[in-house]
C-alpha cells in the first residue's frame, strides 16, 4: 500500500491542516490586529514567515478582526514605480472579490496616490477594515522608486484606523530603514509591533513528525524522529525536508530505517539543505566563522556569536545551555575553509594562536611538535617524506641524522600529547609519517 507523503518540502503551507506549532504567534498577531496594530513578522529564510501569514488570511472564521484580508506579494515588483504599486494593490483587492469605488474595472495601469486613497478610503466606510498582507516586504523596502513620500503615506492609510498592515521579512523594519536610506526619515516604519519567528522546541518538532506521519497513516518509530531531528533540528523548513525523505525510505509497517536507508537520506537531505546552510554562513562575520571552524560548542563562545546564530534560526537551547542547530549542521560548519584553520578532523589547527584543538578540547604543543603536527595536518591523508619533515624542522641542515632518532623523537613526544588520539600520526617504515583520521582509515588504505 503507497501511504501519501504529509510533509512538505517545496514552498508555503498554504492547508491549514499541515500548520503546526505557530499558535503563540498567531494570537499574538490577531491580538494586535484587533487593536488596529500595524504587525511585522521577522524571521530568517525558511522558517515559515509566509506560512504564517498566508494562515492569518485563511482562517477568517476564526479571526476577531471583522476585515478583508488582502494578501500581495511584493518580491516580482522591487523596480516597480509607485503608481504601478497602488495599481496593483487595488488589483488585488479586487480579486479579493470587492467592488472599488470610483474605479471601474479593467483597472488603470497606473494610479496617483491621491486616487488610491480617496478608494481606501471610500471603501473602508462602507466594507469595515482591510488589512494588507505583505509578503516579502524587502523588496519594496529597497525599491530604489520608492521613497519617504511612499511610504508615509501607506501610514497616512493606517493612522485611521481602517487599513492595517502586516508585513514579513527577513530583516527588521529597523534594518531596512537603515538599508535603504531614502526610505529612513519615513514614520511607517514605526508604527509596526514586531513578531520574531525562532525554530520550534525539540518536543514540538518531534511531535510534528508523529503527528503527521501517523495521520498518513505510516508513523515514524520513534528512532526514526531522532534520526531526522539528528539531522535537521527543530527547525520547521528543514525537518519538513528530512521528514519527506525519509517517509519515502522507511518501512511503512513498523516506521523504522535501514542502516542503508539512513544513508540514502542523509546523502539526499544534505544535498538540498546545504546551499540554505551556505548562505547562512556567509551572513557570518570572519571572526564568527573562525570561532565556529575551531569549535562548534556554544557553551562558552562570545554572546555576540549566539545572538547571530539565533537570529539565523541556526542554535536552540538545550539543557547545557545554547547549542547548534543539529549535529549535520555542526558537521557542516567543521568542513568550511576558514583562513589561518586547519580542518583535519578530528583535529583543528588554529596557525595564528598556534592553537591546537581535538574534539573542541585544546591540547598543549609547542615548538616541534606543533609544526610536525601542523604539516602533517595540510598533507593529511598523506605520507609526508622523511626528508621533507627534515628539512621543515631544521632547516638549513643538509644531511638527515642517521636512523632520524631526532625525528623520532619529536614523533613520540606528539604522540604522547595526543593521548587517545596518538594512533593517528602512523609510520611507514623507511619512508615518512602521515596523519590519519582513524587507525582504521589507514589499513584501508
């Protein structure tokens, strides 16, 4: 029997049946909108804004707010001139189905904002509320066409009390105002309560994946939740990911996974959520990035690097306190090239402090030790040549001591450093050392 696939990993949720968890934040927002508040919802890629607000404008039986609700998305129109925007935001309240006062349809390409306004308004009088949804509202934000006047006088539309805006963005108001200059001495801006989105608790993402598997009819076993929290976290866009793969691999009788299976997911998974990952370091700073490359444990790392991460719905908070994401995240983190860091796991080498970390834990070397091990680490995998281990530790020498008893020496002393770790320096008889990851790797070699 082929069970159908109740996780999402493709756009929106649109079904109110597959919404989960946002309860909270959806009360919130209405609670505002019954006052007449201005809402901006905020919250990285992917972490369900749109979801969210497409859910506000759908469940109209269960809004307090007697209102239309009118959703525009603002991303293809981040060129457009204002006459253009007022155009296209009576366009979609006509689609919405309500009549435009002083306009007849077909609409006009373009409209003045005086024309749009006196509509608004004459409209309000007799229709009750409207309440603009804007998705992505970046890109009016930075529409180079669209500047203090603008936008003052979408507020001027809301200072009555009958049009009320919620907007969704990556970014607070705050930044984009400062983003885009032309746009700062504008007071819509203020007039906004702002609600963050954050990754769901653990609970509430293991939760989902019961729920809706179980709905399908094929509930995930409960090694099967971990698996997937293991390598998406409690974030809703990519535990939609896992869990869509996943359902697809198991064995729909008892909800479990092949070890084969995991492979399978786990390879796919990374495929499709590494580009998000990607961009999301490159929101980093360097210092961040570099902190992350040598150790991905949160506990002790500067409050400036937790604030970043949670703001990039990339860290929860665990028991012990903040900690990434997932372990594929952390994992992830570990693989990326950062200047003057040396990955050779499970070592770290930090060239600038001459720092060296195993597992996150720092170990002490100094002089020859660190610089065999720091050569051996670039080679890694590698057999590095008696000579040239020679001639990088003592240079200037032209001939190697018989039996290399120096080099051995310096050998032993870094073996005897890295402790459980030694069996990772390996020895070709006669011919040099390389730095493995495991014993094991080595004999397979």
């Amino acid at each position: 029997m082929k069970f159908v696939n109740p996780f999402f990993s493709r756009g929106p949720i649109r079904d109110a049946r597959f919404f989960w968890n946002r309860n909270e934040e959806m009360e919130q927002a209405r609670g505002l909108l019954t006052q007449g508040q201005s809402v901006s919802i905020v919250g990285p890629r992917r972490i369900g804004k749109s979801s969210l607000l497409l859910q506000l404008g759908n469940r109209v039986q269960e809004n307090p707010v007697d209102a239309h609700w009118i959703y525009f998305n603002c991303e293809a129109w981040s060129t457009a001139p204002p006459e253009s925007l007022y155009s296209l935001l009576a366009e979609a309240i006509a689609a919405d189905g309500i009549a435009l006062p002083g306009i007849a349809p077909p609409l006009a390409t373009q409209l003045d904002y005086r024309t749009f306004r006196e509509t608004i308004l004459n409209l309000t009088r007799t229709q009750g509320c409207l309440i603009f949804l804007l998705d992505e509202f970046e890109s009016l934000a930075m529409n180079p066409h669209l500047g203090a006047d603008f936008f003052s006088g979408l507020r001027a539309l809301a200072t009555g009390g009958q049009v009320v805006f919620v907007t969704v963005s990556a970014r607070s108001l705050g930044w984009l105002t400062f983003a885009e200059p032309s746009a700062l001495s504008s007071p819509f801006f203020n007039i906004f309560a702002q609600i963050n989105l954050y990754p769901f608790t653990v609970d509430s993402a293991a939760a989902m994946l019961v729920h809706f598997s179980r709905q399908a009819g094929a509930a995930f076993a409960p090694g099967t939740v971990d698996f997937i929290l293991n390598l998406s976290g409690p974030h809703p866009f990519f535990s939609q990911i896992a869990a869509y793969i996943a359902f697809e691999q198991m064995d729909a009788s008892t909800g479990a996974l092949t070890v084969a299976a995991q492979e399978r997911i786990s390879a796919d998974f990374l495929t499709q959520v590494e580009s998000h990952w990607h961009y999301a370091w490159q929101e980093l700073p360097l210092t961040d990035r570099k902190q992350l490359a040598l150790s991905t444990a949160l506990q002790d790392c500067p409050a400036a690097l937790t604030r970043r991460l949670r703001g990039l719905a990339l860290m929860v908070d665990g028991e012990d306190g903040p900690r990434l994401l997932s372990p594929a995240l952390g994992d992830f983190f570990a693989r990326q090239p950062v200047a003057g860091v040396i990955h050779a796991p499970p070592l770290v080498i930090d060239e600038g402090q001459h720092r060296v970390l195993v597992h996150g834990q720092e170990i002490e070397l100094h002089g020859l030790e660190y610089e065999l091990l720091r050569l051996l680490a670039i080679h890694v995998g590698d057999i590095v040549l008696q000579e040239t281990l020679h001639a990088t530790l003592w240079p200037g020498e032209a001939t190697v001591d018989a039996g290399n008893e120096r080099l051995k020496s310096v050998v032993k002393g870094l073996r005897r450093k890295l402790g459980d770790h030694a069996d990772l320096v390996q020895n070709e008889r006669g011919r040099g050392y390389a730095l493995m990851k495991s014993r094991r790797e080595w004999q397979t070699q």
